[in-house]
C-alpha cells in the first residue's frame, strides 16, 4: 500500500480497548486507519475490501507495537502486493 506512517500518535483509549477487528464495522475499521495514517485519504481506503482494510488495521497495530514483536502473514498471501491502477 502507498500509505506511509508519518508521525503516528498513540492510540485513543478507544483504539486501545477495541474489540478484535472482525468484529468492527468498515466505517470503524477506516477511521481506526485514517487515526493512526494520517496522510491516508478516506476515499482511497474505501476502495478496497473490507478483510484487507481489516488486516491493514492490524498490521497497522503491530508496527506501533516495540520491536521484536511478530507479525505472521496469512497463509496463502504473497510477499509483495500490487493493486492496479
């Protein structure tokens, strides 16, 4: 994804206590996304499906977590994505 994390801020209290991400609505999912990537555009993100903002999300989270913490890509997903014009 062309999003970069530029100066990230620590996630609301919201963010922090929120239920596992399935279990999010899309709407949720994109403002959780656009908190934490603030140089995302919401109409770009509307753009894909719903399970790839979910796993965006969640590696979204992961990166803000310390180093050495694990991040495991879903069986079946390639190294490097490419979205099409």
């Amino acid at each position: 994804m062309h999003a970069t994390i530029a100066n990230a801020p620590s996630l609301s209290a919201r963010t922090a206590t929120s239920p596992s991400t399935e279990r999010l609505e899309r709407e949720e999912i994109i403002e959780m996304i656009a908190e934490i990537n603030q140089g995302v555009g919401r109409v770009w993100l509307e753009s894909f499906p719903t399970e790839e903002l979910r796993q965006y999300l969640a590696h979204l989270e992961l990166v803000l977590e310390p180093r050495g913490t694990v991040w495991i890509r879903r069986p079946g997903a390639p190294a490097i994505e490419r979205k099409a014009a």
